[in-house]
C-alpha cells in the first residue's frame, strides 16, 4: 500500500499500525474510486491528459470483505471508517 515517508515513521516512533492508519485514519484528500476494469485505459488515458497522479491500489472481486494482499497472506482490512448515513 503506498504510503508516505513521514507517515511510516510516525507510526513507528509512536508504535502505531501504519496499515490501520492507512485504512481508518481520516482526513482523505485524494479521490479513492472503483472502476470497470472495461473502463480501465480510459482512465489511464485521461488521468495521463489531465495530469492526474491515479495510483492502481486493488481490485473488487465476488464476496465478503476487505482485505490486504501482504506477501504470503490476505490481512483483513476492519471496517472502522466514518458512517456517513447513520
């Protein structure tokens, strides 16, 4: 998962999860999306048009769940994240 220098070492001098961070943290500034992958280069195509970084971070599969690919490993990812409707 892409993540920032300070970021890692903040959560390393205050013992903090960076992946729980990452995920639950708050305070997006980015646009996170999913996309047919039938619309994949399109918006490769416009994103390179526009000058919009856009970083590739997963894919959506059938089933339950959020998860991390991490080596040998699937971590799940808890839904810990704001409910906008409740």
């Amino acid at each position: 998962m892409p993540s920032n220098k300070d970021l890692e070492d903040y959560v390393k001098k205050k013992n903090l999860n960076l992946n729980s961070i990452i995920f639950n943290g708050g305070e997006e500034y980015e646009f996170v999306f999913t996309v047919p992958i039938k619309y994949r280069k399109n918006i490769i195509k416009n994103a390179k048009l526009t000058k919009t970084p856009i970083i590739e971070i997963g894919y959506v599969t059938s089933g339950k769940g959020v998860f991390l690919k991490n080596v040998n490993k699937n971590i799940i990812i808890k839904d810990l994240g704001w409910k906008h409707f409740k």
